[in-house]
C-alpha cells in the first residue's frame, strides 16, 4: 500500500509519454486523454479515500529509508490537493476539444498537460526539499510549452517575461536549498525539522533569515504582494483552458509550499513571519489584488487578478497560525482551486459567444446563453463568499481566527476585499449578461455550450464544499489540528 503515494506522479507522467507518439491522431488522443484522466481520477479518490481512514502514506525512493531515500508524503493536506487536482484536470480535458484549435492540439498540448499534472501533483506529494524544486521545474516546463501554444506576439512576450522571473526564482531557490544543507545537513523536510529543533538558540536569527529567504522564492510563485507583477498578462495570453489550469494550480503550488514549510520546518519564530510579516502581506494582497480586477474592462484580466486576493485569504490564515486560520486556509485554498478553474471555462465561454474580450463591448449575452450567464451568476457568489457556498465557509473561519487574536485591521481589510471581488465580477453579468441584445454574437450555440458543460461539473463540487459543508469540514479540521502538531508528519516519514 505505501507504494500507492506515486501514482499521482506516475500515472500521468506515463501519460505524456503515450500521447507524446501519437499527436496527429486527435481523435485517439483526446478520448484516450480523457478516459485516462476519469481512471486516474479514480484512483487518486482511493488513495485520498485510504488516507482519511488509515493515515499518511510514505513511499521511500529506491528502498532507502529516509532521510537518505527520496520521500513521497500522501498526508491529509497533501492528497486533498492532489485530488482537488485531478477533479479540474479531468474537467480542462473535456474542455479542452471545444477551447483549442485542432493545430494547437496537435503541438503536444496532451503531453505538455500530462506532464504538468504530473509535476503539480509531484509538488505536493514530495518530502524532500530538493526535489520540491525538481517538480518546480517539471512543472515550469510544462507550462513554458502550454503558455505559448498559438505562437501570438503577446504569448511569446508574456513568456519571456514568465520564462525569466521563473529562472530568477529557481535560481534563488536552489542556493537557499544550498544554504539549508549547510546548516542541517539534510534536505528530507522532516528531518530538517527534527534538526532544526536542535539547532542553539543563538543561530536562530540565522534559520530566521534563511526561512525569509525561502518565503520570498515561494512568494514569487505565488505571486503574493509586491511580486505579483508578472502574473495578470501571463495567465491572460493563453487559450481559456491553459489559463484554468494555470489560474487554478500554479500559484497554489507556492502557496502550498508556504504551508508546507511554515508549518513543519519554520516555527520557532511566528512573531516575526507568521504574526508580521505573512500578516501584512497578506492585508496588501488582498488590496491590490482586488484594485487590479476592478481597474480594467478585460473580462478574462479581471478574473485573473482575483487569483491574487485569494492568495491573500489563504497567507492571512497560515499567518494567524492557529486551529480557525489554518482550517479557513485549507478550505479557502480547495475551494478557490475549483472556483477559478469555473470562472475561466466559463469567461472563455463568454469571450466565444460575445465575440470580444472588452466588457464595454458586450451586453445582452444572457438572452442567447441563459445557461452561461446564471452559471456565471452563480460561480461570481460562490467565488464572493456569499452563504452558503463554499468561499463563505473559508472566509468565515479566517474570520473567527482573526477576531479570537484581535486583529482588527485584518478582519476590515478581509470584509472590504470580499465586497470588492464580488463587485469586480457582478459588473461582468450586470454590464455582460444583461442590458439589449448586442450584434455580433456567435451563432456557434453548440460549441458555447460545449465549453460550459465541464464548468457545471465544478460549480457543483464548489456547491458541495459549501452546501454539504458538514462533511467536508471534519476533514480540514483534521488537517488543521496535523499542520499545528508536526510530530506526526516527521514520525510518518522518518520512523515509518
């Protein structure tokens, strides 16, 4: 059974291998595609389902045991994220026939999309820092090959840009990984915390300055205030369908990796990261996250800068630190991973349908596409944090956590930038949707509602994580209470 925590990265990567010989066959590609994607699905929902019931499962590389091995850590946080994964991937390859043309299928789309799964699910399966990086990089190259998919001027612009902040930041990465191993000797993140407890109190200031150093790697990939400036025309040149799976995933690997470290490995001095410096950050990401959706006209931007607000929900929860925070951060982070892969199957839609990506363009669409527009309506509510959806019970328990430690400035800046998420995208269906019939509409009917189909399927996930809240949260108070005892996750993986 332990051997099971690969699959996630396997099966998928196998994927891209097969797919890989046979791209000009875009019949067999795309139904094998799919149906690889439903069983892997399947599988991962088993394995989810085994770690629920019976605990973390560890796969040692190469039959060392750690810290020697490679580890492969199945726990609670790790698996939901994995499967919250795979549940949009399987929606983007049903998608992704309707969203790409026949050409931009044929230059390995499958492959690029396998092997990104692959290195995502890697990133959040991996207990060994080095190889966080190692799946960074998988990852990072899959998506180099999807963002230029078309060959536009822009996407090849937007990737240069994309391309070398990447490489800045990996560069960082791996010397701060150099710096890690100078003091501990170990790479292994469970090990590493196990040292770092040893380490005298006097070379605090140094872990203190290295666990800044890592934060500032993983804020650049999370694209957490001020460093997200790379991130609104990057995810905005793609196709729809590779910009759900960027917009859904990509920042969250960083945004896991903060959760990972700074609740396992940097913990001896949450005055200064958690309470300060994650805190005020996260009051500034929220802000200029939701300046940015409200500031243009560009329906798929405006949806793309909401990724940077929820960024900052789920750093203000890691930084408060306690059961509330972290439960409010784990459900926020899997409900804004299938909201934002909704909202951009669905903005997709829209752009098909109107004919334009300018908001002052468009009005009436919902006379057409009545389907279109109230599930639009309706992802806007859920994204918003309107009761009883899935983004109301994230932001309330972020809410409680942050009135138990009195932060009141926190709480205002929460309640304002959830008001203003909520108005950046009412102004799409009010001035979109509604208002006369507009000329120039598609006449494709049948391809707007091909598009939408798959983002019914996660609105009514999201709809299950708010409505059917009583089933999920036990789960994510689980992990909550596992994030703040660390002793677990190092006894998993180093005692076996």
């Amino acid at each position: 059974m332990n051997n099971l925590a690969i699959l996630p990265i396997i099966l998928p990567l196998l994927a891209s291998v097969i797919v890989a010989f046979i791209p000009s066959k875009l019949n067999i590609v795309r139904k094998l595609s799919q149906a690889l994607m439903v069983i892997f699905l399947i599988i991962v929902g088993y394995i989810a389902w085994l770690v629920y019931h019976n605990g973390v499962i560890v796969t040692q590389g190469g039959g060392w045991d750690a810290p020697f091995g490679i580890s492969i850590v199945a726990d609670y946080l790790s698996i939901l994220l994995v499967l919250t994964t795979y549940i949009i991937a399987t929606a983007a390859v049903f998608y992704a026939p309707h969203s790409l043309s026949d050409q931009q299928e044929k230059f390995y789309f499958y492959t690029f999309y396998f092997l990104l799964i692959s290195g995502v699910s890697g990133a959040f399966l991996t207990g060994d820092l080095f190889n966080l990086f190692v799946f960074f990089e998988v990852l990072l190259m899959a998506s180099y090959g999807l963002i230029v998919l078309g060959n536009g001027k822009a996407q090849l612009r937007e990737s240069l840009k994309y391309v070398l902040v990447n490489l800045f930041s990996s560069m960082l990465f791996v010397t701060t990984i150099a710096f890690i191993y100078s003091l501990v000797g170990t790479v292994n993140m469970a090990h590493i915390a196990e040292r770092v407890e040893a380490i005298p109190a006097e070379q605090q200031g140094i872990i203190t300055g290295i666990g800044v150093l890592l934060f500032f790697v993983f804020a650049v990939k999370a694209a957490i205030f001020p460093l997200y400036y790379w991130l609104p025309n990057s995810y905005v040149v793609p196709n729809p369908v590779i910009s759900a799976l960027f917009g859904a995933l990509l920042t969250k690997i960083g945004i896991y990796s903060i959760f990972r470290v700074y609740t396992l490995i940097f913990v001896h001095d949450t005055a200064f990261t958690h309470q300060q410096l994650f805190i005020w950050l996260a009051i500034f990401t929220m802000l200029f996250g939701v300046i940015g959706a409200l500031s243009t006209n560009n329906v798929k931007l405006i949806v793309t800068y909401n990724i940077i607000p929820a960024i900052g929900f789920i750093l203000m929860g890691i930084g408060l630190y306690s059961e509330d925070g972290l439960a409010g951060s784990v459900y926020y982070l899997m409900h804004d991973m299938v909201v934002k892969a909704a909202l951009f199957f669905l903005i997709g839609a829209l752009v098909v349908a109107a004919g334009t990506k300018d908001l002052s363009k468009m009005s009436g669409v919902i006379q057409r596409f009545p389907l279109l527009g109230w599930l639009f309506f309706l992802g806007t509510i859920v994204l918003a944090g309107v009761p009883p959806f899935s983004g109301f019970i994230g932001k309330l328990l972020l809410l409680r956590g942050a009135l138990s430690q009195e932060y009141f400035l926190l709480t205002i800046v929460a309640l304002l930038s959830s008001l203003l998420i909520l108005l950046s995208m009412i102004r799409i269906f009010i001035r979109g949707f509604w208002g006369e019939k507009m000329e120039g509409m598609t006449n494709d009917n049948r391809k707007v509602h091909a598009l939408t189909i798959p983002a019914v399927f996660l609105l009514a996930i999201s709809i299950f994580l708010g409505v059917g809240a009583e089933y999920v949260l036990p789960y994510v108070d689980t992990i909550s209470t596992y994030l703040l005892d660390r002793t677990e996750y190092i006894s998993a993986v180093l005692k076996g």
